[in-house]
C-alpha cells in the first residue's frame, strides 16, 4: 500500500480545490457525495485539462440542480497534478485516505491514468478514466472503466479507419510511412498503423520514431518525401503537430492520404494557428458536429461550454475531449442512481452491466472496461481558408469518413491540394 508522511499530505493538501453545490439549492437529507481526482491545470496537459474541468463543473451545476444524486449535493474534490505522472500516486492517496471522498475518476491522457491505477486498486474503488488508451491491458482490474472510444484492441482498431478509407481510394496505394513521436499513446498508434499496414500487403517505406523534445521536422520531413510514399501516417502530440504539418507546407509534400494519428488539429488553438494547412489533412478524432453526431444533449452543453470558455481561458469550441469529459461523470451519476448507494462493487457491476445514455451517444463497457464497440473517428478538414473558428461550429468543415455508421462526407485527394 502506499504510505505517505504527514508532511508529505499536509504538503499535498495545501493544492486541494473543492466546488460543493450553489447556496440555495434543495437537497434531501444526507452528506454530499464527493467525487475526487486529479487533474492536469498547468504544465503541458493544461490546456485539455483546463476545458475537462469546465466540463466536470458544468455537469455538477447540471445534476445538482435537478436535486443531486439519490438526493445528496455533489462535491468535486480535485488537485492539480501539474501534468506529472510522479504526483499523482500522492495525490490519490490524499483523496482516498485523509479526503474520504465517496468516488474517483481521473485526470487527462494514458500518461497520467496509469501512475493512479496500483493505489485504486489496493482500496478496491470503481474507477471511470478519460482518454487512458489501453492503461487496463496490464492491470486487469475489473473496476476499471475507460472514457475513450478506442476499445479494448488498439492495435487492431486503431488505425483501421484510415487504412480502410485509403483502400477506396482511385488509384490503391501501395506504401506508407509511419512517423511517431516516442511515447506510450503514439507508439501504439504507429504499432497499429505497421500491423494493419503488412496485413494489407502495404510496403513500409519509412518508419521511424521522434524524441518529444525535437523541434526541427524539415529533415525529417524530407526523409519522407524522398521515400514517396502513397500514404503518410504521423502519430505526434502538441506541439509537435504544428511542427510537422509546417513543415510539410513548406516543402510542399503531398501524398493520396496523410495524416493518421496527429493530436492538436483537434483542439481549437490549433485550428485557428494552422488555418488552411490543414486543407485535407485526414486523422484521427473523436467528435465533430456532423448531423450523424447530433446526440441528445451535446447541444445544450456545448451551448454552456462555449458561453464559458473564454472567461475560463480555455478551448473556445469544446469539439474534442471536453463531451467525454461531461459523459465520464454522466456514467458515475446514472450508475449512483441504479444502484441507490455507494457500494464499489455494485458500482462496477452496474457498469459492466448497462448501457449508459450520454451526450456523446449510448455507451456499454466490454469485460476489461473498455468501450465494447470502439468509435475511432476519420476525420478529414475541408475546404479551410483561415483560421476563422466559426466554421467549426457547423457541419462540413470536419467532416467523418469512418465509421460508415457516422459517414457525413466523401474524401478529397491530395493533401496538399488548395482548398
């Protein structure tokens, strides 16, 4: 189990932020349920961890003006983890050991999931993660539930949706290059892209991986456009994104797809940096406001969120993790509401059990807590002009080429191509 010093927590506690319910509301009689986590609010997962935030106090402004939960206000009880993973097995122990609080969730990205799963399991707790891809293939623990649309298959998933759009295309590709930035997320990316790649007899013709302190992506860059590839898969974070799609504008590469596995053209900063750079670019997602995502509610909060967002600094769209975010804690609520209590191993067996009715549609976990059907959207940005963000508030400007099931739109060849 891990032990901290009185210093130690006195030192954690001095960062502890807790929202309990708006003066003025009615509640039934009972404690508050608090939910308690950390969450990345400086460092560099900030700024997704800023807007997940908004999204969390959103929804308990939302459930506690309809009278909590099993009548009981909700308090969210939360420290800022500085984007570190070494801070956040302390700060779970803070939480459940000297904070009591009633439920856990988790902070932003695989990287800052998997430090806080050894002291969720030594106490047993049901725990539901956000955008953690993969963190429950070593644990195994039964209480675990992912927020995330890859599904229990990375590998097999993962990729899929842009190898299987590329296959459509006119003249079949027949080679790619696979560039990844050395990391957990982004190496499963690129593993998914190889595997998928050599059962469809696609030639590799570059492969290479890239540390997360490089800045300078012209030779890299280069590199591949002398492999001439059909097909360009990149798995990079921010703001290595901005880096790589610069200088590919620069050398003016272009390729039947490029694209893949990029985190940045997500989020709204970035659109508006890159603006018509990202003229078909096709990559991985996991929201756009297509009439095939229109699910019920994500109107109305994203209509909160964006009324917000800039007093609170952060992501003005809210077109990426931030309905997930809301969605995380709508899985805590309705499970809390089944079960009438806060018994962890009801909880879990809930959630294993049920369908959840969110904003960002119908969810149901699979036996290891991931989603049972992975949702992995392929996006493609089309016809972008500037950095105007207003677009994206409509259907058309991102438009999804896989699942089939939430198809809005046809590809565009090259990238590269003016829009």
């Amino acid at each position: 189990m891990t032990r901290m010093t009185r210093r130690e927590l006195g030192r954690l506690a001095a960062g502890a932020t807790v929202l309990a319910a708006a003066p003025g509301l009615s509640f039934a009689q009972g404690a508050p349920i608090r939910i308690g986590y950390s969450m990345s609010l400086s460092g560099g997962l900030a700024p997704n961890g800023r807007s997940s935030l908004l999204a969390h106090k959103i929804w308990q402004e939302d459930v506690n003006a309809r009278g909590g939960i099993l009548g009981r206000p909700v308090e969210l009880v939360f420290y800022d983890d500085q984007s570190s993973p070494a801070n956040v097995p302390g700060l779970y122990t803070k939480l459940l050991d000297v904070d009591k609080v009633d439920m856990v969730t988790s902070s932003y990205a695989t990287v800052m999931v998997a430090p806080s799963m050894p002291v969720v399991m030594q106490r047993n707790m049901c725990y539901v993660s956000l955008f953690g891809a993969g963190v429950n293939e070593a644990f195994q623990y039964n209480r675990y539930f992912s927020m995330n649309v890859s599904g229990d298959d990375i590998r097999g998933n993962y990729a899929k949706g842009f190898l299987d759009v590329a296959a459509k295309l006119p003249t079949p590709p027949r080679s790619i290059a696979i560039l990844a930035v050395d990391n957990e997320f982004a190496q499963k990316a690129a593993d998914s892209a190889r595997y998928l790649s050599k059962q469809r007899g696609l030639r590799i013709a570059y492969d290479r991986s890239y540390p997360p302190t490089t800045v300078d992506f012209t030779p890299t860059m280069r590199s591949i456009q002398a492999a001439r590839p059909d097909l360009i898969f990149i798995g990079s974070y921010p703001p290595d994104s901005n880096g790589i799609l610069r200088a590919v504008s620069e050398l003016r590469i272009t390729a039947q797809m490029f694209g893949g596995g990029m985190i940045g053209p997500q989020i709204a900063a970035v659109q508006a940096q890159l603006g018509p750079i990202l003229n078909n670019l096709v990559n991985w997602d996991v929201y756009s406001p297509e009439p095939t995502m229109d699910f019920p509610g994500i109107r109305a909060f994203q209509e909160k969120y964006r009324a917000r967002a800039v007093q609170e600094q952060v992501d003005v769209l809210g077109n990426y993790l931030q309905p997930y975010a809301y969605a995380q804690m709508q899985v805590v609520e309705q499970a809390l509401g089944r079960v009438g209590r806060v018994d962890q191993a009801a909880l879990a067996a809930d959630m294993h059990a049920n369908v959840f009715k969110t904003v960002v549609g119908d969810i149901k976990f699979g036996a290891s807590g991931e989603w049972s059907e992975p949702r992995n959207l392929l996006v493609q940005f089309q016809g972008i002009t500037d950095g105007d963000l207003e677009k994206y508030k409509r259907p058309g400007t991102k438009v999804i080429l896989f699942p089939e099931n939430l198809k809005s739109g046809e590809l565009r060849t090259p990238y590269g191509a003016p829009a």
